[in-house]
C-alpha cells in the first residue's frame, strides 16, 4: 500500500538514495532539508524545504498539513546543533530538557514526540536492505594478521563502550585504542587519529538494543577517502546493521586504495 511520506534529510548522500528508491516505487516523499543538497534531491522530492535552524513544531505542522503518514529520518545532523538552544523551538527543547542526552535517549524522546501526533517514524532497512554489510571478508584484501587482531581487540571495547550510547567507531592500532567516536562523528574523529599515528584499523558498530529507524551506521566513499588521509588500512563494520553506500564504488575504491573490509558478528552487549 502506498503511503504518504517525508524525510528529514541531513547531510551525505543516504537521503538522496532513499528517496530515489521511494520515487521508483511511486512514493516521491515531502522532503525537510537540513543540511542536505536539494539539488540532488528535487529530482525525486513532491517538495522541498530548505530547514535552516532545527525547528520541530514548525516541520510537524507542514507534514500534518500534507496529510503526511511515514517519516523517515536520514543523513547526518550535528548533535552539536541541539546545544544551540536560542535556535531551537519549543518541543526540542522540552526533548533536551531531561537528564540524560545521550544519542539513544535523545532520539527516542524526539521520536515519541513526533508520534504523538500521530505521524509514525518509519526505518529505512528494508528499502536498502542490499546495500547492508554482509559477514566476512568484503573487500579484494583480506586482513593481515595484525589488522585481525586489532578488529578483535576493538569489537571486545565496543562491547562495553556501546551500552554506553558512545563509542559507534573506534580506531586501534597495534592493540592500542587511538581515538573513540563521540559527538564529533566519524570524519573528525579519524582525521584525529590520524594525526596521532600513521596507521590503524577502524571498526563501527552499533548498541544492541539501538533503534535502528533513526541510526543505522553508514559508510561510503568519503569514508574510505578520510581513512586514506588518516593512514588507516582496514574497516571492520558490524554485518547486517551497517550500510555500505554506493556500494560497486565503494568496493572498487577499496580495493583500489588496498582497504581491508570485513563484515563482523553483532556486538551483543545488551
């Protein structure tokens, strides 16, 4: 059944596929930019707007009156942005009120208030299920036994840093953790690693009990161009919860760059 649908598209290049997939199967859906290139969106958008500060009542209010069904969230937007609060409108900050402001507590607040007005936030796994990482080796380079070693090492840090709502990546070289994602994102942090050693294995995976509408790990092209710049030589991703966009490119550019990909088991900390 067809639905009526919008996206809050943040930055990369994960909402523009969402929505070409969505505009394939006859469900072009209203589309709330922030940060996102419209440009390269309009092609498959009903409409668009541009969201220049975050403001939930005001985005709320266009979709209710667009008889809007299903949102869909995707792409990055700084959490930093929800500490600027002079711009934020009410119901975000009622959301950022609470004690606890870690991506998993916050996320779900916003979720719920979105909801009660009885829009529902929907996933998108299953519209991109073929581009999820599948388990084992992905890349023509398999792992050297030093990289093995340090993906282990890594997946048995996530296992406790994870519950924790921090630590989605995280960069290990030689069995010593270089740098641990945080409120930076993934970009900054491997550029931060990379100033620290030449070298390195990132692996990225997700909490167990994550809700997987609002945060699925992604990586792309861009990720491996910033591992390239950085020095690091191996991508551990969580297999079946981690996307791999663009995924013939990426793949070809892995191997052109002789990055190691291997798909890894759940991190099943919870």
């Amino acid at each position: 059944m067809k639905r009526t649908l919008a996206i809050i598209a943040g930055e990369g290049c994960l909402p523009e596929i969402i929505c070409a997939r969505l505009f394939k199967e006859g469900m072009p859906p209203y589309v709330f930019s922030m940060g996102a290139d419209i440009e390269r969106l309009a092609p498959f958008a009903r409409q668009i707007w541009t969201v220049a500060t975050p403001d939930l009542e005001w985005i709320l209010g266009q979709m209710l009156s667009h008889k809007v069904e299903t949102m869909i969230l995707a792409g990055q937007v700084p959490k930093s942005l929800m500490y600027q609060r002079e711009n934020l409108d009410v119901l975000l900050k009622q959301s950022l009120d609470a004690e606890n402001n870690d991506d998993h507590a916050l996320l779900s607040r916003i979720v719920r208030t979105i909801e009660k007005t009885g829009i529902k936030v929907a996933g998108y796994r299953q519209i991109l299920s073929d581009l999820l990482t599948p388990e084992g080796q992905v890349s023509a380079r398999g792992l050297s036994d030093q990289e093995a070693k340090d993906v282990a090492y890594g997946c048995s840090i996530l296992f406790h840093l994870l519950p924790l709502s921090f630590g989605q990546s995280i960069v290990i070289h030689s069995g010593a953790v270089v740098a641990v994602e945080a409120m930076e994102g993934t970009d900054a942090m491997l550029q931060r690693a990379g100033t620290l050693v030449h070298g390195g294995s990132v692996i990225k995976m997700m909490r167990a009990d994550q809700d997987e509408r609002f945060d699925i790990p992604v990586v792309g092209t861009h990720t491996l161009h910033m591992m390239e710049k950085a020095g690091q030589t191996c991508l551990a991703l969580e297999a079946g919860r981690t996307l791999m966009l663009e995924k013939e490119a990426f793949l070809e550019l892995a191997a052109r760059l002789n990055i190691a990909v291997v798909g890894v088991p759940p991190c099943l900390s919870i």
